[in-house]
C-alpha cells in the first residue's frame, strides 16, 4: 500500500436539478485522480455522498494494471462505498431531484474492503396507448449479479414477469413478480432483462446488486 499516490484525494461538483422526473440530470465531473507513483497501482476505497443527503447517480471509471478502464454506474441514495484497484480514478454524478440542485462529493483512501451497491433503472408505462400490457429490455450493467423488479402499484406484481435472456435471445429463466428469489434473480450469463408488464399506468424500477 502507497507505493502510488494519488493526485488528488477529494473532490465535488454541483449537480443540477434533473429536467426530467425519473431521468438523470446533467454529468458534472466530480473527482479526477491520477497515481504520482510507479507500479500496477493500489487498492483505492471510494466514498460518495452529497451535502444535502439527496440521491443522485454516479459513474466511476477506473484504470490499473495493463491500462485497461472500467466503469460502473451507481445508486448514491445517501452515501455509498466502493473499493477498486487502480492508477486512475474519475467519478462523475446526475442529479435525480428535479427541485434541487444538489452538491456530490467524492473521497478515496487507500486500502481494501468488501463492498456491494445497487443501480437503479427506472421507467412507467404512461407511454403505452390504452393503458394496455408492455414490455421492455434492460441490458445487464456491468457487476451486476441480481435484479428486482419492483412496482409502484404492488397489486400489479402477480402478473408482471422478469424473464433472463442468453446472448441468442432465449429465455433461461422466468419469474412472477411475486416469486423473485432475494435478493434477487441471478444474472448468471444472462445478456437482457426482459420485462412483461401487466395493463395500467404505472411506475417501475430494476435494481440490480452490484459485485463491487
């Protein structure tokens, strides 16, 4: 440990207010931090927040070792914690208020810990003429090992159905809203997510457990 420093070791940017209910806002650059030091780098622990405790989402991208760069999006519904090795880190944050402007804050220390986080993909069925049946595709984001799908009318989950899809399209498993396992379906190789949602007007989200 500390054979790489870093640039920098805290970081914020103010978040503008979302225009779109359920969409995030604007990326802002919150932190961007280059080792100093030689080697494949170190074990970084990352905190996110905001000032304000409001929710927001983040995009952390990575580098370390061969130079390769990785990226997970997150769910800040508070403060979270992730932990990486690398060389370079950037984590960029989308306000999901549309009231409030809000302030994200990043801060990194070295060492190692086991962390698990959430990413959140939303949507509603308003968009669908008549109020009648739907579906709709989420591709798996990366680290992900379990979805739920939760919706803002409960009655509704006897009759909406997760299906996991391989690469070719086939159904490798299905569930009824009411029968998810938890904390969740497993991903396993799955390459979609494939939703079909009962008649109404409604909200939805799939919140995926993320392995890191």
């Amino acid at each position: 440990m500390g054979t790489c420093r870093l640039s920098r070791r805290s970081g914020f940017a103010k978040l503008s207010a979302s225009t779109v209910a359920g969409t995030a806002g604007a990326e802002g650059e919150v932190l961007t931090a280059q080792s100093l030091g030689q080697g494949d780098g170190d074990w970084r622990i990352i905190d996110l927040w905001s000032d304000e405790g409001t929710p927001w989402e983040a995009r952390v991208v990575w580098s370390g070792g061969g130079g390769a760069q990785r990226t997970v999006f997150l769910d800040v519904p508070n403060s979270v914690r992730l932990c990486v090795h690398a060389t370079m880190v950037q984590v960029f944050g989308s306000n999901l208020s549309t009231s409030t402007n809000i302030q994200g804050r990043a801060a990194i220390a070295d060492g190692q810990t086991d962390t698990e986080n959430q990413w959140t993909v939303r949507g509603d069925t308003s968009q669908v003429i008549g109020g009648g049946a739907s579906t709709a595709d989420v591709k798996p984001p990366p680290w992900a090992r379990f979805v739920r799908l939760e919706l803002s009318d409960s009655t509704l989950l006897g009759t909406a159905f997760i299906e996991l899809q391989d690469v070719n399209g086939t159904t490798r498993a299905r569930y009824a809203g009411t029968g998810q396992p938890q904390p969740g379906a497993p991903i396993g190789d799955a390459a979609n997510v494939h939703l079909v949602l009962p008649a109404g007007t409604y909200s939805y989200r799939l919140v995926f457990l993320l392995h890191l």
